[in-house]
C-alpha cells in the first residue's frame, strides 16, 4: 500500500540529488540520498541499490532505503531480480513476485515487508560511461485497487509508468559514480603531477637509493598501493634485485623473507614486461602466481613498468595492492614517466629538455581529456534534471496538477543556463589553448559596470543583500566590458551561492591615489574585492581554486567544472590585472582584483558626501 508522501520534498528531489552531484559529497552519502529520494518520489517502500564488483563480477548491496544490513551482501549475476537485468541489460517489472523464482528479497527487509507482502518490483540498469555498473529496484506493497493488482501512485497507473522515473534516479547513480571517479582520478593525477615536479626538482648530488625510496614511499600513499618496487636486473645472477622498496608492511616482510631477489627466468609477467619492453596492468590475482610475494601479502592487482637507462632496459618498477581493479590507464602513463625520470638518475643526469616537453605534453592531452570527461559529465547531470522535471510535470499535467510545473520549470531553466555556461567554458579553454582568447579594449565605466552587476546578482536572490561600496561616483578604465561581466558575475554567483540565506555580498571598488577629485596624481591601479559571509575555503585548497580543473570536495569548495575561476583568472591576467582570494573555514571569502589604470582612458569623479 502507498503511504502518504511529502510533496514538497519529491518536488525538490532531483534538486537535491543534483545538488550533491555536484559539490563531490561522499559516495556512500549521495547513494543513501538517492535512496530516500527514490521511496519519495515514487512512494514505493523500498530502494535497492547493487554495483558490479569483483573477478569474477558478482553485484554488492552498496545502498538501500532502509539502511545496510551489517554483514555484507554479495549477489551471483544469477540471483534475483538485479541478476536478470544485468544480464540482459534492461529494466522489468515483476507484478507477481510471489511466484517468480527471480524475486530474491533482501533478508533484512522481513520485519517490515516481508516477501508475501510484496506487491511488484521494478529494476532498471545503471550505467556509467557506457558501460552496465550496477541495478536500481523499488519495491512495493501489494495494491489497494479493488482487482488488487498492483500499482504506483503517481496516478494510480501500472507499475511500468514507475520505470521513466527510475531510469532517471538510475542516470543521477550513474552520474554520482562518475563524479566519484573523476575527483578521485582528478586528486590522484595532481598528487602524481606533484611527485613528478618533486622528483625533478631533487639535486643532482643526492643518492639515487635515496631517490628510490623517496619514490616508492610517495606512490604506495598516493596509489594505494601495499608495495612499490624499483628491480634492478643483475647479468651476473640473471635476477630481479630489489634496488629501492617502500616502507610498507609489505616492503619490509619483501626484505625480511629475501623475496627482494627474484629469478628473472621464473617471475612471469616481470619477465614479460622485461623482455618486450610494454607496461602491464593485471587485476587478476590468478595472473601473479609466479610473482613470490604476490601470495604471502593476497596481492590482487598488479601494475609493471619497464626501467630503460638510455636505450638499455635495466630494470622493472613495479606496484602491487591487495584489491582488484586498483590502477587506472592514467597510473600506467605516470608511472613511465616516473620510471624515466628514475632513468635519467640512475644515469647520473638530469631531466632533458626533450623529457620535460614529453611530459609537458602528456600533461597537456591529460587535461584536454579531463575537459572532455568532466564537461560531458556536468553536461548529462543538467540535462537529467531537465528531463527527470519535465517528465514529471508532464505526468502531473496530464493528471490536470500544474502545481509541479510551476516548481519545475525554474529548475529546467537553471539548469539549462547551467549548461549554456558550460558549453560557454569549453569554448573559453579552447580559445585560451589555440591562443586565440582576445579582449576588446574599449572605455568602460568601473562604476556604472559594478553596479549593473550588483543589481543582476540581487535580482538571482531574494534572500541575500547585494551592495557596492565606493567613493567614486565614475571611473572610467580600458577594458573589455564583457569580459569583466564574465568575471564579476562568477564571483558573485558563487558568493551567493556559498553565503547561507540572510547573508551580505559586498563589493567594494577603490582606486590607489584617488582621494579627492582635485588629486593632483592620477590612480595606477583600481581595486575591486568581492566579500561574502559563506563557509569559507579551506586552508588546503586556498591555493589551488585557480587552477585549471581544480574541484575541491565537500560543503567547503565550489562545485562545478573547475574551470569557472580558471578563466577569470586568465581575463584578469590578460587585463594585465591579478587576482588573489583570502579566506579561512567560518569566516566567508573575500576575491580581490587589481587592475592597471591607463592615463590616457581614466576619467574620475568622486561621490558627492
């Protein structure tokens, strides 16, 4: 039986979800969100939620309405409900669960829904860059019509009306796994950018052992990994010896057990890779057998680098961790630039210039592949909220309800504006990329031009207060107008944004020199600081909220594509202005700009006081 639902919160459910998409919460919050957003939007009793895992696949409980039960539940593809849709890759909906042999209950439903009671399951696939990841089912009571067949109420309709609004709640999963994974690929490539900076930076005149350890230690913590090795092969005993090894349980249980000398004939992949020159990635424990510590430590994922001195293959580094699937395509292309570096040192010589412009460019198609995944993926999350609000106003309008569109259709137009400025941000790159970003200098009233912005931004809030502070009444710069519209209304944006209803933005406009109207000397530059009451930044990413592709995580940092304060920074620089943030965690964020003033352009005209 349905149970009585708060509208408002179904209302706002897509808003919500997308919400925490979008400001990187923790995996395992934003599934439990979806979770209860599933039962009330659907007012089904409960959501279920499996992920593809493992070798060989089997489907894990990684969420459900109710909360997970404390022991584990790992799935065959042949079990239940979610088995079936995996394996054909598409929705169903069982209206007679008590004698279909795929219904599968979880066991710890039983005290508030137990299996007779069940009145239809509905399941969709998830998917995730194309792939099938994972299932989404909802379970309902059995039906109040009086043929007692089962139904949703959203209309009283079959429950196959329920599976357009699930395969949306399935697309918002998918998009929570992608936005998981390129934070956590995002975090991983900047740490591993930073070691390579580091590696480069270490003077010539330190040992190579030293370099070595340094090495393996930084990339067990930024991979995760339980061991990295540096093997050095030796001609005269035809082994793998164990030149540099991490200070890791592993790494020292490799020492302690002799397992640092490795007999090169017998070592399997090693061998391969030795041989024939190619990286290897293995996430398969079956495939490290002939790998020594691989079995004493439960070694499931394995990732193998050649180490080349010159022309001449001298070694191996190696990487291992105890679970599967644990290094990506962008480890195996750090890795080797690291094992170059390492080359390089073991050589007595320092990074070339043909080494620096290799990774100089490997960084470069790094980040254009980064702006594809991550415009792609902010992309889809705008445009499944369109779709998820606008098909159920459709539904509700059909119904003769036309409350919902009203609600609706602000969140179809953000959302849509949202992808406009997306579209407007990768063009923006492209342009700074093919050197073709281009101000349009002309004369610009700074005041008039803030406080247009200043209007615009209050007119987004009726819960925050908008102000501009100034002594000047005109003052006239060479600028590009809509550039500097651009960057103001991203900082005001995001300064609404992140101040809590009530909250004050100010932007304050002063000019170095300007006192009074009769000032003999004329202002070099003119400063503009945008001050919000929000959350603050924190101390750790402070540095960072300017650089291209940078999203921090969590309440604290802005979400989006990370490219926003990317390119005001490149307008500002352009304008042969800077641009600097001061914050701390509680105390909101103050952006200042500096911009030179030409003499030839500046007009000024203090306030009347």
């Amino acid at each position: 039986m349905a149970r009585p639902s708060n509208s408002a919160s179904r209302d706002d459910a897509f808003a919500h979800i997308s919400a925490a998409i979008a400001r990187g919460e923790p995996l395992a919050t934003t599934l439990d969100l979806i979770m209860h957003r599933t039962c009330d939007l659907l007012e089904v009793q409960q959501a279920a939620l499996f992920l593809v895992e493992g070798s060989p696949s089997a489907l894990r409980l990684a969420a459900t309405s109710s909360g997970l039960p404390e022991v584990p539940v790992i799935r065959s593809l042949d079990v239940g409900v979610e088995g079936w849709v995996i394996r054909r890759g598409r929705p169903i909906v069982v209206t007679n669960p008590a004698s279909d042999p795929r219904v599968a209950p979880l066991p710890h439903w039983s005290d508030t829904l137990p299996p007779d009671a069940i009145g239809a399951i509905a399941a969709v696939p998830i998917r995730s860059r194309a792939r099938l990841v994972g299932v989404l089912s909802v379970v309902e009571g059995k039906g109040t019509n009086q043929d007692d067949t089962p139904f949703h109420p959203l209309g009283n309709a079959s429950m196959d009306d329920l599976l357009p609004f699930l395969a949306v709640l399935a697309d918002l999963v998918g998009l929570a796994l992608e936005n998981n994974d390129i934070f956590h690929r995002q975090e991983r490539r900047t740490l591993l950018i930073r070691l390579l900076h580091t590696i480069a930076a270490i003077p010539a005149s330190e040992s190579t052992e030293t370099l070595s350890h340094t090495i393996t230690d930084q990339l067990c913590i930024i991979l995760q990994a339980e061991i990295a090795s540096i093997l050095l092969h030796s001609p005269a005993t035809d082994e793998l010896i164990a030149f540099g090894s991490s200070d890791t349980p592993l790494g020292r249980l490799q020492r302690e057990r002799g397992l640092d000398h490795i007999p090169l004939a017998t070592s399997g992949p090693l061998l391969q890779v030795f041989q024939q020159g190619n990286p290897l990635r293995i996430d398969r424990a079956d495939a490290l057998t002939s790998v020594p510590s691989t079995s004493i430590a439960g070694i499931q994922s394995m990732l193998i680098v050649p180490l080349q001195v010159e022309e001449t293959r001298q070694g191996l580094v190696v990487l291992g961790a105890a679970r599967t699937n644990a290094f990506s395509d962008d480890d195996v292309s750090f890795l080797t630039f690291i094992s170059a570096r390492l080359g390089y040192a073991l050589h007595h010589d320092t990074l070339t210039e043909e080494l620096a412009a290799a990774e100089q460019a490997r960084i470069k198609q790094d980040e254009r592949e980064s702006l594809i995944a991550i415009i792609a993926h902010d992309l889809k999350n705008a445009l499944t909220i369109i779709a998820g609000s606008s098909h159920l106003a459709l539904q509700r309008a059909a119904r003769g309800d036309t409350t919902y569109s009203q609600k609706a259709l602000p969140v179809v137009v953000a959302k849509a504006a949202q992808a406009v400025q997306l579209i407007n941000d990768m063009v923006d790159i492209n342009s700074v990329d093919a050197g073709q970003f281009r101000l349009f200098i002309a004369p610009v009233d700074l005041v008039g031009l803030l406080q247009e912005e200043v209007e615009a931004a209050q007119a987004l809030s009726t819960t925050h207060t908008v102000v501009l502070t100034t002594a000047l009444a005109a003052f006239e710069i060479s600028a590009d107008r809509q550039r500097l519209r651009q960057v103001l209304g991203n900082l005001l944006a995001n300064a609404i944004r992140y101040t809590p209803g009530g909250g004050t933005i100010t932007v304050h406009l002063s000019a170095t020199g300007a006192q009074d109207a009769h000032a003999a000397e004329l202002p070099q530059e003119v400063q503009i600081t945008v001050e919000d009451q929000g959350m603050g930044i924190a101390a750790d990413d402070l540095p960072h909220i300017f650089d291209r592709f940078y999203r921090g995580r969590g309440e604290h940092v802005a979400s989006g594509s990370g490219l926003g304060l990317y390119i005001v920074a490149e307008i500002i620089a352009q304008h042969g202005g800077k641009l600097w943030a001061e914050s701390a965690l509680g105390s909101g964020a103050r952006f200042h700009i500096t911009l030179p003033v030409s003499r030839h352009t500046t007009a000024l005209r203090v306030a009347d006081q």
